[in-house]
C-alpha cells in the first residue's frame, strides 16, 4: 500500500495539515465535558449566573471553531483523496497502454477494468478515511483515557479494564462475520450464474420441458444465501448489546466507586459527570476504529492488485533509437524458423515456420482453431515476440524497426471488428490522422462500406456507438478494413475478418483488394477454404505447425489435411469436378 | 399492468406483502425495538439518579445508590438482551423475505414469453435478481432495525424529558428543526453530486471497457497518445465532481456534531441557570439532559441515512416488481398433450412479425410428411431462427396455424409438443455441472449406459475420457471446452431423448474440420427417419433435402428443391453461385 503513497506526493501540504486541522477539532471535543463540568461545579454549587453564561459561550464558541476547523480537513480530504485517485488512473492507464500483449493476456480486460476502476476508487475511500480518521479516532480513544487521568487515577483504571474489552468484541464480531461476507458473495455470484444460463439457454430450457428443475436449482442456492446470511446476523446482533453492556457496567462502576471518592472529598460531582461523558465518547470513537479496519484490509487487497499491474513490464521492448536500412529487392515479410510459445513453458503454439511473401502477393492461411493461425500473424507488427528463430520484414528483423515506424506499414483488421465511439471519420483517422474524405470513400469503397456509410443521414459525420452498437455484424467488419486500407498499408492482414459477410460481398471485397490494392502484400486467415483458394500461397497450419505450403491445386494433390478441409466444405464431387475444368 | 410509476408508498404494501408469512418477526421485531430503546433511555435517568446521591464529600448517599445501581444494570441487561433480539429477527425476516422475493423473480423467467428474454438486455435482468435485491435487502435490515428504534427513541426521549422539565425541554425542540434542515440540505446537495459523480464513474468505465478490451486495436494503429488523451479528459472532470461529492457528503459528520453541541450547550447554560433557581432541576437531571442532548440528534441522522437507503431500495424494488409483474406466456388453453408423434408438420397461411411495422413472413404454407428433411438457407443474420421460434412455439404466429400430426400447436400444452422436438442450436448451451449432468438433462434417470451410449453416438466419449474425472467432470460454458466439443455434448444431450423430430443449426465458422465432420456425422445419424428442419451451410446437405426454404432480409423469399430453385435462377441461385464458383 505504502508503495502508491507517490501519487499523493502533490498533496503533501493536505495530507499533513488536514489531521492536524481534525486534532484541533478533537481537542476541542474534550475540552467540552471539563467545561461542563465547571458549569456544574463553579456554577452551579456557588450560584454563579455570569460563569454559566461565561463557559457556555465558550462551549459554543469551541463547537464553532471546531466546525471551522472539521470543515478545512473535510475540503483538504476531499481534494487529496480525489486527486490522489486521479493520478493514479491516469498512470495506470497509460500504464497499461505501454503493456504489451502477453501481460494484455494474462490480466484479461474485465480485471484490469475493475482494477482501474472499483479498485482505485477504493484506494480514495482510503486516503479520504486517513486524512479524515485515522489521526482522530485513535486519538479520541487516547485522549479521553488521558483526560480520565487527569480527573482521577483510580477511577481511570475503569476506563483500561472497559477498552480492551471493547476492542476484543469489535475485533471478534469483524473477524467472525467478514468470512460469512465473502461466502455471501460468493453465492450472489453464483445466483448471477445461474441467472444467465437460463437466460442464454431459455429455449434449451424450455425445449426440454425443465423449467421446474431450474427453479428447484435456483431455489437451493437462494436457500443456502439465507442460511449463510441468517448465522452472520446472529453474530453481527451481538456487536451494539454487547458494547453496550459492558460500557454501561463501566458507568456503574464509575458511580459506585466514585461515589467512594466523593464521600471522601477527593472528587466532586461535575466530575463524575465527565467520567460519564469520557466514556460515551470512547465507544463511539471505537466503532468507527472498527470501520477502519474493515476500509484499511480491503484497500490493502485493492493497493496489492494496483500494484501488480503498475509492476508488470513490457514484454515487447523497443529499440527506438534503431534506423533501420530496409533492402528495396528483400521480400516484404520473411518468417526464419519462428517458434513460438505463449508462456515459455516449452509448449509452441508455433513451430518452425518458414515462408516468405513477396510484394502484392496474397497469403492464405488456413487451419482449425487453435492451429495457431492468429498466432502467425499476431508476430509480424511484433504484439509478440518470437520464442526462436526470426521475422523480417523488408529484409530487416522486426525487433530493429521502432515499433510505430513498424506497424504504420501494416494494415491488421482483427477477429473481432472492434470500432471505437466517435464519427465514421474519427474511425477512419486512425488509420492516417491526416486523410482527407476522398481518400476514406475510395477505402470505404473497396471495404464494400461505401454503399451503407452513403445511405446514413450524416454520411461520414454520423456517429458510431460504443462497440458499434448501433451496427451489424457485416458493416462492422467492412468499416474495420476500410480503415485499415485508409492507412494504405504495405502489408494488410485479414484474420478471419470477413466471417459475417455473406459470399457474394466476401467476393466482391477480395476482388475489390485485388484491383485497387495491387502492390499490398495481403494476408487473408479464414475457416473457409473458398476464401483462401485464389491465394498466391496458401499456408495449411495444424498444431503450430505449417503441414503444407502451395497453391490449392497444389495442396490438393500433397497435402491430406488441406483435402480433409476441403471435403468438409465441398462436396467430393465438387472438387473433382473443378480439378477437370482446369 | 404496469407499476412503474407507482409511488413509495404501493411498492411498501407490496413488499410489506413478502414479508406476510413472517409476521411473528416482524411482531418480534416491533417489541424489540420498543423495550430496548425505552431500556436506553431509561438508563440516563437512572444514572442521573445515582449521581444525585454523590453530592459532596460526607454526602453521599450509598444506601440510596446501591438499589440504583442494581436496577440500572438490570434494566441495561435487559435492554441489550431486546436489542440482539431485535437484531436476531429483522435479520431472519429480511433474509427470508429476499429469499422469497429473489425466488419468484426468478421463477418469473421460466414463464416469461421469449420475446421478453430476447428484448431485454440480459445484464439488466441479471441485475434485478442479483444487484436490485440485495439493494433491498440492505434497505429492509436498515429499514426494519434502525427506523423503528429511531422513532421510538426520539418519542421517547421527548417524553422524559417533558416529564423531567419541559422549560429544558423547549430549547431542545427548538434546536431540532435546525438538525433537521441541515441533514436535508446536505443530502440533496449530495444526492445531485452523488449522480454525476456515477454518470462520470460509468463513462470512465466505458471508456476503458472500449480501449483496454480492445488494445490490441489501439496498439496496431498506434492509437495510444490518442487514447491516454481521451481518458484524461474524462478523468479530469471525474476529479472536479469527485471533490464535489466527496466534499458534500463529508459535511454531514461535522455539521451534525456542530448542531448536537449546539444542543449540548443550549441544556448546559438552561439546566445549569434553571438548578439555581429554587425548585429547579437537580444535578442529576441536568446530567441526565446532557446524555439526551448528546443522544437526541443520533436517531435523526439515522433516520435521514435509513430514509436514503429505503429510498435506493424502493427504486430496485420497483424494478423487481416491473419483472414479477411482466406478463407470462399465454398459458396452455387446453391441458392436451401430444403423444406418439408422427411427425407430419403442416404451416398454413402463417404470418409473422417480431414489430407489428416491419412484416417477415407473409402467407407462409408448408407441409412436411414424416420423415423429411427441411433445409433453411440464407445469408448470415437473415432470419432463420425465426422459424424456429415458430415451430418450437417461443413465439406465436399472428395469424395462421401450425398443426403437428394434424393438432393445431396453440391447442396442445407446449412442454409436450417442445419435448417432441429435439433440438441443437448453433449457440451451445452448457449449464454448470457433471458431464453426466449436462447430457441427461433431457432424462434425469437415464442410466450410465444409456448416457454412454448417447455419448458414443455422438462422438464425444473419447474426449469426455480424457476429461480429468470422466463423466463426473464439472463443466460450465467457459471451462475450456472447445466449442466443438460443446456442440457435440449438446447433441448426445438429443441422442438420449430421441424424440420424434428434430430441429438443428448445422456447424459453425468456429470449429475445425475434423470436429466438424463429427457433428456432420452425428447429425445425420440422428436425422435418419425423422422429421427435420436444418438451418443449413452445407452444400451437401441443401442438396439432399426434400424441401428448401431460402431466407433473406428476415423473409422467406423462395420454396422449393435444389434443382427447381436453380431452374427459377432467383436469389437461391445468385447465393449458390456465388459460394461456389470461382471468378
């Protein structure tokens, strides 16, 4: 946790006057019961109206200052912990921006969202509860003991019997009930599953006649919610009659015993009535020292979790200072032996793969899932880096090129169409932040987008939701290679991102690419071996490795897998007949 | 029937209606509050009693105090026993109160139309049973504890006190309208704050939902300046209402504390003049005021916090009642029940659409002897699971019938004309549990060589044998299976219900050929002799069915076999030529 104290280093000046400001505050909160106690001592037992009027005022004028004084600490608190939490988004963000894949992988998005965002949001409770609490309430604690001192020592050493005793049973009622907690919401997690399968699979459901079955299954885990839930109430019920037994066996203890000290002349009354007071205060200060227990053990998990992220390093390191001196006759993408493996536990997702591309040349590369197809190309704009051999592109290893001087000559169009919220034309200048409106509807066309962007009332201005909500499946795809092609790259690489196309604009797209994009170099990964079969060369990948290199014709007469995939696709008859018109 | 708009009020009698069977706690909870608070504020009086007898050195009264003192303990006793008491029982009658609440939201989506499943997000339904309820529940344990002790203590401290010393009394009513108006000043201004400050959290959360989900994107376009740009601008502004909100809602500590010593001050200068004055109140009373002045504004700010929380839960309650009250699926009209299905399935002038504005399907006639085999063709997303939703009656017709086996489907019960199909989806679906589990599904008590059997057939007993613990394996939709491997376990989940026809997705762009060629293999082997409606990809398959119904744009634009489609050279043919002939 100490390890985040940096981002509050602009806050230095809150963060030591705030408690300073909320001590004063305290102080004046003890002075309250001595003043009261003079009232009823000086005032009271010798008739004296002007010294009533005299420490009432003071007692408002102490609660006015205090209110000051609360007021300041609350702002500087607030202004602390804010900013503190906006630091740290703002570092883990760019943070996690500069991260390469590999960790991308390992964390997973929904983890790092939550650490960015409920996470830190924690931590700010934390710092706020610091700035506001931790000084005050351990101090209120102490200082009433001290102040119980002063009156009498006997009579204290109630106050060290009471405390302790206090302490434990908070202590035990937090430490009994937090496990029930946890199991609590591990069980709504649970009903939340439950809830979703049957929402995802309500015509399963309903297909085989098991609604009955489902409700009984919901019901067991809504029961064991409740027994769960019941037991921790009954520990948690404890908590106020127990605090307030024993701290109500305090007072009487103070009374009886004082009343000892009195009968003898060395207390007087008022002060007795201060005891009392001292004592309420030290149990409501307690209780919120119990709060902050629980706040502090949560932000630690929250801190640990933050900091792993902000720990985590590249993966992928870049040589920014490298020039690198391309070969203008080198083949556009050269693979040299590449090995891969994702966690370099000795498992290659890539085995020795070997190939080189030439320029305006189109690669296919087909396989079944987990064949390592996006693995393949994930290499080239270097998301990853290769576990052996190497990857050349123009003649020169991707490690010696900057990273964005690398990947401005490769247009990727990923799996999944993932565009951003803003304009078409926000989403065009991605790929060239400086490219006019024909230059997108010449990219548009080719993406066979052209046609639907005309048709929307705002054309290139209209907006686009987030995760393209307000679009199909097909029209997110083709504005993902649109943009892509605004970029005008040298190497454009398609994985699998045509699957939501049908088959006549699936051809029409690659005939389009052909025409208008003549010198690309072209990578098209697919499941459908229609798709890959005009390629100049088609890679066959099975388990990370390449099984067969060649044109369909060629592969169809060498390679059994490439067959197999064909047959599932076509039927026997369909292939022998296209073999003949050849 | 819509409840939406009904006030705080309607939804209380309507949760007060949950807790019905649970009234001995509520009575329970009723008593606990009353003598637990009447126990707390009897206490200060007592004490104020005991100190009256401690005057002055010499003067103290011990055979006075000691009765006092016993009382005091037995009444503090008594008051803490009440106390968990009361805790003990709201507890109980809040969680079986959820519980119930929880079950029946639930059980509302077993009965729920399907178009109410498919139009709503699912994320949203999921918060109603998960987030929404536990809202409530916080809302009802607060509500049920802290209202009425609040209530009764500050009935009751006004009582001693009156009782005591009205004069005394007065300064403390009059203080307590400012307590009041502070705390509501406070929680508006926070309540305002409090909002934006979560729009801004959930535009934050997008944001990076959008840019962390998608990095690898950011990344291959260099986009990360433009990123860290976007997100700062957002966060800059989180920072402003974020020390807003925070501030606002720190006030309420200080603010408070300042009216309670107010109050403390007001008593101390009253009560201490009102003891000079002859036949004014003694010492012990006035401490006796100084611990109600201390105590008096605690139920107020508890009642403001406890009327928030309440406030949060009447809305989710509101929610959860708008999905209780959602209405069911027309139910069953007769309690007939299909039985020894032939198979013989007939459309008759159906129409169909999912809004009334856009019209899919017009007139659609279709007759299906047992036995055949439908093919439905289309482009992606045109539609074809819409005559799935048909068949399987998730969704009525608007006009038209649809007879199995001659009986109109509106007049058979709808589990036994859906137990005579049987059907595997291109969405798989996997439930959490056994293997064993997932695949009996459709037959709780098959046997472990039927559930083999069914699993042979269906290519997925060599997996499931690799699995750590076989057929006891714990699966769920994201355990690693591939989506092949799920797809086949749906289909033995089929195999082993066997029922009359069939209606299937045929395999997907996510699976690999070999997989593939399995289910194709499993699929025809189920298809053998059985009425089946196959949303087709397979060239191979389109060919050898009796009958095609080609789909585009969410209609049925032709009807017929392969070779008259092609003949008529309409949209059947265009999609066929461009699938497989090469320019």
């Amino acid at each position: 946790m100490f390890k985040l104290a940096r981002f509050l280093k602009k806050y230095r000046l809150q963060v030591i006057f705030g408690p300073i400001f909320k001590l004063t505050e305290a102080i004046f909160e003890l002075i309250v019961p001595l003043v009261m106690a003079d009232i009823i001592d000086k005032g009271i037992s010798s008739s004296d109206e002007g010294f009533i009027y005299r420490a009432g005022a003071l007692i408002v004028v102490l609660g006015v200052c205090g209110l000051a004084f609360a007021l300041i600490c609350q702002y500087m608190a607030s202004v602390a912990s804010q900013g503190f939490g906006t630091e740290l988004r703002r570092e883990l963000f760019s943070h996690i921006d500069s991260l390469s894949h590999s960790e991308l992988d390992e964390f997973g998005t929904a983890s790092l969202i939550t650490r960015l965002t409920s996470d830190v949001n924690q931590l700010q409770v934390a710092v706020a509860m610091l700035i506001r609490l931790v000084v005050r309430a351990p101090f209120l604690v102490l200082g009433a003991t001290v102040m119980a001192f002063t009156i009498d020592f006997k009579l204290s050493l109630i106050f060290v019997a009471a405390i302790p005793l206090i302490a434990v049973t908070l202590w035990f009622v937090t430490a009994k009930t937090i496990p029930f907690y946890k199991n609590i919401q591990k069980k709504l997690d649970k009903t939340a599953r439950i809830t979703q399968e049957n929402l995802i699979g309500a015509r399963a459901v309903r297909a085989f006649a098991k609604q009955e079955h489902e409700e009984e299954r919901f019901r067991e885990n809504a029961d064991d919610i409740n027994r769960i839930a019941v037991r921790a109430g009954k520990i948690s019920a404890l908590l106020n009659p127990v605090t307030s037994i024993i701290l109500n066996l305090a007072v009487v203890a103070i009374i009886w015993l004082g009343g000892y000290s009195v009968d003898a002349g060395e207390l007087s009354q008022g002060q007795i009535i201060a005891l009392v007071n001292y004592m309420n205060q030290i149990l409501l200060a307690l209780i919120v020292v119990s709060n902050l227990v629980v706040i502090f053990t949560k932000s630690a998990a929250s801190a640990a979790r933050i900091n792993e992220v902000l720990e985590a390093l590249p993966s992928v390191k870049e040589n920014t200072n490298a020039e690198p001196h391309m070969a203008e006759n080198a083949p556009m993408i050269e693979f040299d032996g590449v090995y891969f493996s994702y966690h370099n536990n000795g498992e290659n997702a890539l085995e020795n793969i070997d190939f080189t591309a030439n320029k305006g040349e189109t690669i296919g590369i087909i396989g079944g899932t987990g064949s390592g197809k996006s693995t393949l190309i994930n290499l080239i704009p270097r998301f990853y880096d290769v576990s052996g051999g190497a990857i050349k592109v123009k003649g020169v290893d991707v490690r010696d090129y900057p990273l964005k001087r690398l990947r401005s000559m490769i247009g990727v169009v990923p799996q999944k169409a993932a565009l951003f919220s803003g304009t078409v034309r926000d989403n065009m200048k991605w790929g060239k932040s400086d490219i006019t409106d024909s230059e997108i509807e010449n990219a548009l066309k080719t993406a066979q987008a052209y046609d639907f962007i005309k048709e929307l009332p705002d054309g290139l201005d209209s907006m686009i939701l987030q995760e393209g909500k307000n679009l199909s499946g097909g029209q997110k795809q083709r504005l993902t290679i649109a943009r892509a092609l605004c970029r005008k790259p040298e190497i454009l690489i398609l994985d699998d991102s045509a699957s939501a196309l049908d088959y006549a604009t699936d051809l029409k797209l690659r005939t389009a690419i052909k025409e208008n994009c003549g010198d690309m170099t072209v990578i098209i990964i697919s499941q459908r071996a229609n798709t890959v079969k005009a390629a100049d060369k088609i890679i066959v990948l099975n388990d990370g490795a390449a099984v067969g290199i060649g044109t369909h014709k060629e592969l169809l007469a060498s390679c059994g897998e490439y067959c197999e995939i064909c047959l599932s696709q076509f039927s026997a008859e369909e292939i022998e007949k296209e073999l003949q018109d050849e | 029937m819509n409840k939406n708009k009904s006030g705080g009020f309607s939804v209380l009698a309507r949760l007060m209606k949950f807790t019905k069977p649970y009234t001995a706690y509520l009575i329970f909870t009723v008593i606990g509050a009353v003598v637990s608070a009447l126990a707390t504020l009897y206490a200060p009086v007592l004490i104020g009693e005991a100190i009256d007898c401690i005057i002055s050195a010499g003067n103290v009264d011990f055979q006075k105090i000691f009765p006092i003192v016993i009382k005091l303990a037995a009444v503090v006793f008594a008051g803490a026993v009440f106390q968990w008491f009361m805790g003990y029982c709201t507890n109980i009658l809040t969680q079986n109160t959820v519980r119930d609440l929880r079950i029946s939201a639930f059980n509302k989506l077993q009965s729920v139309p399907l178009k109410y499943i498919d139009s709503t997000p699912h994320g949203e339904i999921i918060s109603r049973v998960v987030a929404d309820i536990d809202i409530i529940s916080d809302g009802l344990l607060q509500g049920f504890q802290q209202l009425f002790t609040g209530v009764v203590t500050i009935i009751g401290t006004l009582c001693f006190m009156l009782s005591i010393n009205p004069a005394i009394s007065l300064v403390v009513i009059l203080i307590t309208p400012l307590s009041l108006i502070v705390a509501s000043t406070i929680a508006r201004l926070c309540s305002k704050k409090f909002k934006e400050q979560a729009k801004l959290r959930g535009e934050v959360t997008a944001l990076a939902e959008e840019y962390i989900g998608n990095q690898k994107v950011v990344k291959a376009f260099s986009q990360e300046e433009n990123a860290e740009q976007r997100f700062e601008a957002l966060n800059q502004k989180l920072y402003k209402v974020g020390v807003r909100a925070q501030f606002y809602s720190a006030l309420t500590n200080p603010s408070t504390r300042f009216v309670n010593g107010l109050v403390y001050a007001g008593v101390g200068i009253f009560g201490a003049l009102n003891a000079l004055t002859p036949g004014g109140i003694t010492v012990g009373q006035l401490s006796c005021f100084l611990s109600y002045a201390n105590q008096y504004t605690k139920p107020f700010n508890e009642i403001s916090g406890v009327i928030a929380e309440l406030q949060s839960a009447f809305a989710s309650a509101r929610r959860v009642f708008a999905l209780i009250d959602s209405s069911d699926e027309v139910s069953d009209s007769a309690d007939k029940a299909l039985t020894d299905i032939k198979g013989n399935v007939e459309l008759k002038d159906v129409d169909f659409s999912y809004t009334p504005d856009k019209e899919l399907i017009k007139g659609l006639n279709l007759s299906v002897s047992s036995g055949q085999h439908i093919a439905i063709v289309g482009p992606t997303g045109c539609g074809k699971t819409t005559v799935i939703n048909l068949l399987m009656r998730f969704y009525d017709t608007d006009s038209g019938v649809i007879k199995v086996d001659g009986a109109p489907i509106k007049e058979v019960t709808r589990n036994s004309l859906r137990s005579g199909y049987g059907m595997v989806l291109q969405e798989t679906w996997i439930f959490e549990g056994t293997v064993r589990e997932n695949i009996a599904y459709g037959k709780p008590d098959a046997t472990d060589e039927e559930i083999i059997a069914a699993a042979k057939a269906a290519h997925c007993h060599s997996f499931i044998r690799r699995l750590k613990k076989g057929y006891d394996t714990v699966i769920s939709e994201t355990s690693g299976l591939s989506q092949g491997q799920k797809q086949l376990l749906c289909i033995a989940r089929v195999m082993i219900t066997m029922p009359p026809m069939l209606i299937l997705d045929e395999a997907t762009s996510s699976i690999d050929t070999r997989t593939e060629l399995k289910i194709q293999n499993a699929f025809s082997r189920m298809t053998g002799g059985k009425t089946s409606f196959i949303v087709a990809h397979r060239l191979s398959t389109i060919k050898e069915a009796d009958c095609i119904l080609v789909m585009n744009a969410g209609r049925i634009v032709e009807i017929g076999n392969h070779r008259s489609l092609l003949e008529k050279g309409g949209f059947y043919a265009e999609l066929y030529n461009s699938q497989f002939k090469q320019t």
